[in-house]
C-alpha cells in the first residue's frame, strides 16, 4: 500500500481516479489543481503523484516545476502525468518535463496500476 495524490480538476474523472486507486488498495489525498497538491504535499508528502496536466491555478507541468525547483526535498517524489493529451508528442513532451511516466485517458486501470507499483518500488 502507498500514499497516492491525485491531482484533477473535473470532480467526476477525480472520483472515478480516486476510488480506483483506492480498489487497488492505496491510501488516496485528492486536490483540485497544483497550487491545492502543493500545499497538501507539503503537510503529508506522498509515494507517488498522479496528476492530471490541463488544470486551472497551477497546471502538471507547472506542479512538478515547483517540486523541482522550489521543494527539492520532495523532487524524488515520481510524477505520472494521467491527461487526455494522447499523441506521441505529448506523452514525449510530459516524459521531457520531468514525468515518471504518462498515462492517456480513457485510463486503462491495469496500466495505472502496474505503473504506479513501479514506481512506488524506485
């Protein structure tokens, strides 16, 4: 079991995330947008960030930016960019912007659970 954020701006896609992680048996914090993660991960930092890139106030790219630059202490925290942006060139760009992995939307919940074992064991 790890502690997973899920970081997504539609309230239906963030329940639907939230209570699948939680099926897979992790213990699941939700926020809305990258300014709402960071100031949860600053007070309960998780093993793993899912986060969604097309957000309003701080958007994915954006939020893991910030926990490059300006919270180093928690940049070691793998990132796993989860968007509806879905050709080659977004999943390479996410990839280039720090992400420890993407996956597309519709979400295969397979495929997010083996990434997410992943990268909870690295």
């Amino acid at each position: 079991m790890a502690d997973i954020l899920v970081v997504e701006d539609d309230p239906y896609i963030l329940d639907i995330i939230a209570g699948e992680v939680e099926n897979m048996g992790h213990c699941v914090t939700v926020a809305r947008n990258g300014e709402e993660a960071i100031r949860s991960l600053l007070t309960q930092p998780p093993q793993v960030i899912l986060s969604d890139i097309c957000m309003p106030k701080m958007n994915g790219f954006q939020l893991r930016w910030t926990l490059t630059n300006r919270f180093p202490h928690l940049s070691h925290v793998p990132v796993i960019f989860v968007s509806a942006y879905s050709d080659q060139f977004d999943v390479a760009d996410g990839l280039a912007r720090g992400a420890s992995h993407y996956v597309t939307k519709p979400i295969d919940f397979a495929v997010l659970e083996e990434v997410i074992e992943e990268s909870v064991q690295h």
